[in-house]
C-alpha cells in the first residue's frame, strides 16, 4: 500500500483565526498504516461520505503517525519498523497497551479543552479525530476482520439459500460499531453481493429500509455503498495509459453493489440510503460522460487517413478509441445503475455509424493497394472496436475480408 501525500501545514504555521493547523505526517515515516493489520476496512482517498466501518487511507496514516510520534514513541518507530523482521507480529502484541494508551488520551480531554486542541492538532485536525475510535475498534477487532473476510470468500460457494440465510443470520450484529467493521470487510470479498442482500432481505421479512435496519442489516447496506464509493478514485485516470481493465472492472464493480441494493431494497424517497445511492450514482455517472462525449471524434481521429502529407498511424489515438470501445460496451452492461441512458444511446448510435463508415472506407483503402500496412493496420483497430460495439462475429467476417484482400494482393 502506497504512503499518500499530504499537504498540511506545519505546526508553526497559523491560520487567520489564530488557530493553529494540523501537524502532518513527517515525510520518512513509514507509509503502510498498522503494517497492514486493518487494511480491510481501509478505503481510498477522496470519499465524499463517512462510514462507520470504513477509515479513508488518509484518515488512517494521521492516526497511525499520531501513534508513532507522539502517543507511543517507545513502542513504534516510524522510521525503520517497515523493515524489521517481525515488525508485524511484534506491533500485534503491543497493540493493547496501543489501543488503551490511545484511549487514555482522548478521555483526558473530556474536561480539559487546551488537550482536546492539542490533541486535535496532534492527530491530524477536526476530520481526523471522529474516525479514531472506528480505527481502535478495528485494531481491537482484528481477528475477526479476518474471519469477516473468510465469511465473504466462503459466501460465493454457498449456493443453498436457506444455508445462505443461516449463515449471514448468524453473523455477529449486536454492535452496530463492530457489525459495521466485519461487514465493511465480508464485503471486500463478496463478488455477487445481491445474494447476500436478498438473504438479509428475506431473514428481516420485508424489503423496506426500516425493517432490515430493525433487524440489525443496516451495517451490510453501508458497507455495499462504502465499497460502491471506494471504486471512484479508479475512475478518474485519464490519458492513453490509463489501465483501461480497472477501469472496466470497477465500473463493473459499482453496478454489481449499487445494483444489489436497488433491486432487493424498497428505497424510500429522501431516506439515507437513498440519498447516498443517488449521490454515488451521480458522481460516477459524470467521471464517465467525457469518456461517452469524446468518443465519436476520438474514433474518428484514429481511424481517418491522414489528410495531409504521409498518411502515419497515430497508434495513441488508436488505443484511446478502443479504450473509450471498452468503456462504451461496459457502460452499456452497467447503464441500469448509472445515470447515463440519453448520452449512452447517443453515444452509442453515433460511433456504431462512425464504425461502419471507417471500415468501409479502409477496406477500400486496402483493396487499392493491399501492400498499404498504415491502412491494415488502421483496419486491425477498427476491427477490434467492432467487435465490441457491434458484435465478435461481425468482426470476425470483416478480418476474413482483410485477410482475403491481402492474400489476392501478395
């Protein structure tokens, strides 16, 4: 796991109000938080909304280096612990002295308000200190995280419905606060979380919100919008490099969750949950439109033949309209949980008619000199973007017609 960047101001420096700023994590410190022991209900940065079993990445490296420099010195060292043998199992059994030296801080606060501010300085700002107890609590919990894991791997072989009521009944839910926890991590490894969420539809005996929340299934909900929210950074890649297969997947990844929800839930109008759907949706939805809205002039761009000078193949342009192909064809398997329909069908439409007419035009192309490898080339691309936007056997007869052009002219 990477170590995050952050660009908080110094101690020393002051804002306006007088106040002073949150210290930041010192550039050397180690960069994986806990070495790892929580990562499963570690979330990417930005998130819009918080989540009672999930702690941003960002969140979590301002406790950890919190811990490390001025609660536990002596028992973490920032600098080298990424590289000691061991580290990991020796940061296990000093983690309840951590976690209750943790907890002596923040009740030493309660009636003193220059430590409270010390303290909120300390550990990273006003943000950072409310998902302090969420990360204790994780870091208490951390056996269970990992049976929690177990449980969402083992959740996709259990194909009996009754089993798969049985077993997600007897998940633990008595504490909202560790239920949310173990579900933010079941669900890490839950590929198919509709099932899931009709079993809990079916234990709570309706499909309204306020009956499986009743019934101790809110924490399973959160956490599906908490990983449905966790896909967006992916999305925001740009550029002909971008890996154009997470962004794929992960736009897979979202219908899969927020499609679990909407189809087992009766969402009421307004309610939380509701309201987060929307806002996910919303969010998604508008880092993909400039992908649908370039589409059309990018596949025009990289399939046309050079007007002036040497005809050349822009191989860039070429990979980035069958990139946007990619996202097209997936856009259109997931298009029942984004907010897309009117762009999507226009989008669709228009680069079908592009297609056609550029694999017309380079077949011609090709047929008037077949030793052209610009134009075969050029033709390969475009044949690789039918096959997702038409169909893998129309594209198939539009090789075998290449082929046969290039063998009558060798």
């Amino acid at each position: 796991m990477a170590s995050p960047a952050h660009s908080v101001p110094t101690d020393e420096s002051t804002a306006a109000s007088g106040r002073r700023a949150p210290l930041a994590p010192a550039p050397g410190f180690a960069g994986q938080p806990f070495l790892g022991l929580i990562d499963s209900v570690l979330v990417p940065d930005p998130a819009a909304h918080d989540f009672d079993g999930a702690v941003t990445l960002r969140h979590a490296q301002f406790i950890w280096t919190w811990m490390g420099r001025d609660l536990a010195p002596d028992l973490i060292d920032l600098t080298t612990i990424d590289t000691r043998p061991g580290a990991r199992e020796a940061l296990e059994l000093q983690l309840p002295e951590l976690v209750q030296r943790a907890r002596d801080a923040v009740a030493a606060t309660e009636d003193n308000s220059e430590l409270a501010r010390r303290l909120r300085v300390q550990i990273g700002g006003e943000e950072v200190l409310p998902r302090l107890p969420i990360v204790l609590t994780a870091l208490r919990c951390r056996t269970a995280l990992e049976k929690a894991q177990a449980f969402g791997r083992a959740a996709a072989s259990i194909t009996d419905e009754a089993a798969l009521m049985q077993a997600l009944q007897s998940f633990p839910r008595d504490n909202p606060k560790v239920a949310a926890l173990l579900m933010q991590a079941a669900i890490g490894q839950v590929n198919h979380p509709g099932r899931l969420v009709a079993a809990a539809v079916r234990n709570a005996g309706e499909d309204s919100e306020a009956r499986l929340q009743r019934a101790g299934f809110a924490p399973l909900i959160d956490a599906i919008y908490s990983h449905a929210q966790a896909v967006i950074p992916t999305l925001t890649q740009l550029g002909p490099f971008a890996d154009i297969d997470l962004t794929c997947r992960a736009v897979e990844r979202f219908h899969r969750l927020i499609h679990a929800v909407s189809t087992y839930i009766e969402l009421e109008r307004g309610s939380r949950w509701s309201t987060l759907s929307a806002a996910l949706i919303k969010q998604v939805s508008e880092l993909l439109a400039p992908k649908l809205r370039d589409l059309v002039p990018d596949v025009n761009r990289a399939l046309r033949k050079s007007r002036e000078g040497a005809d050349r193949l822009d191989a860039d342009s070429v990979l980035n309209a069958l990139n946007g192909c990619y996202v097209l064809a997936t856009v259109r398997e997931c298009r029942n949980s984004l907010a897309l329909n009117s762009l999507f069908e226009e989008t669709w439409a228009h680069v079908g008619q592009a297609l056609e007419m550029h694999v017309q035009r380079n077949l011609d192309f090709l047929r008037a000199d077949p030793q052209d490898r610009i134009i075969a080339a050029r033709l390969d691309g475009a044949i690789k973007m039918v096959g997702l936007r038409f169909n893998h056997e129309y594209a198939e007869t539009l090789r075998r017609a290449k082929d046969t052009i290039e063998r009558r002219g060798a």
